[in-house]
C-alpha cells in the first residue's frame, strides 16, 4: 500500500484534519502530515498548533494513494494559493488518482481545478455555488470515482471510513469504526 498526505495550511480545521490521520491510521494505512510550508508548525483555525510530519518541499508524491485536504478557512484558501499543490492535484487526478476534500476546500480547491466538473460532491453550506460545474450531493460524503468530498467538521469522521472503505474495504472500515464505538444505528451522544 502506498504512502497517503494530508496536507495542513494555516488555518485548517483541526477536526477534518487530525481524525482522518486517525482513523487511517487505526486502518493501518500510511498517512503522512505535510505542511504546504517550509515549516512544520502548523496553526489550526482554531489555534491548535500541529507539528506536521514533512514539508511539501521533502516529498516525492509520484506514488501517492491519496492526497487529502481538510477545510477550515483560511486553510482551504491557503491550499488553494500553493501552485505546486493545484498542479500535484491535477497531476494525480489526471491518472485517476484518489483525492480527498473536506468543507471548505471541495469548493475552493478542487472545482476550481476542474477535479469535481461532472462529478457527484459535496461541500461547506455556503460554498456550493463554486460546484456549479458538479452534480451537488446532499449527503455529507459524496463518493464519486476517484474523488471523496464532504461537508465538514461533523463529517469527518464518516469522511475518513469512506477512504478505508475506498482503499481497504467495507471490512477493515468497519472494524475501525466498532473500535471506536460507531455503530450502524444512531446512538445519543449525551443523556
């Protein structure tokens, strides 16, 4: 199995971000974090500062599994903003690689790329104008393909079984998501 990124701009959603690291991770996947920065210390939008595991500089992504984007604002725009980035997305698109966005960047990263044009997606509330180009999913994770889009924080976790499922299968998804007490029925989160 090759290597997955999760790439961190300042600004990111720390939800999106560290537990679909998580959760791959529970799936026995290789997941690296990689600031698109020349700098490890990240700062999430919420202030959580996060020490990533690379640069974008430091890597060579020919052989990717996934290339993942958390949203978060200004993190989707910071993503957006990193040419080498927009061109690494289009590259791995362009062989059918697999890609990953969640809330915010969906809308400001991939549609404007042309990654999401005819595609299922989904997005943040908000920013479903910029998938025009796309067939907009109401769901919170839309799979389509090569692309897996969601609608934000409280989707991360569904978002990050749906790359397992996507890379490993149903079943590894589901053990992961016993392990961490998901259950096919809703449970109450309080009483």
């Amino acid at each position: 199995m090759n290597t997955s990124y999760v790439f961190l701009a300042d600004g990111f959603e720390e939800i999106e971000a560290l537990s679909v690291v998580d959760i791959m991770r529970r799936a026995e996947m290789k997941v690296v974090t990689v600031s698109i920065t020349d700098r490890k210390l990240v700062c999430g939008a919420h202030g959580v500062p996060v020490e990533t595991d690379t640069t974008f500089a430091d890597v060579d992504f020919s052989a990717a599994e996934w290339l993942i984007l958390p949203g978060g604002m200004p993190g989707a725009t910071n993503l957006a903003a990193k040419t080498e980035l927009c061109d690494l997305l289009k590259a791995q698109n362009a062989k059918g690689g697999n890609i990953a966005a969640i809330c915010a960047s969906p809308a400001v990263v991939l549609a404007p790329l042309g990654i999401l044009d005819g595609k299922t997606a989904t997005c943040y509330p908000g920013f479903e104008k910029a998938l025009s180009s796309s067939k907009l999913c109401e769901k919170p994770v839309a799979v389509d393909g090569n692309v897996i889009t969601a609608n934000g924080p409280a989707a991360a976790m569904a978002f990050g079984l749906a790359i397992v499922t996507k890379s490993k299968g149903e079943d590894a998804s589901r053990n992961v998501a016993e392990g961490m007490l998901l259950y096919s029925t809703p449970q109450p989160f309080f009483f």
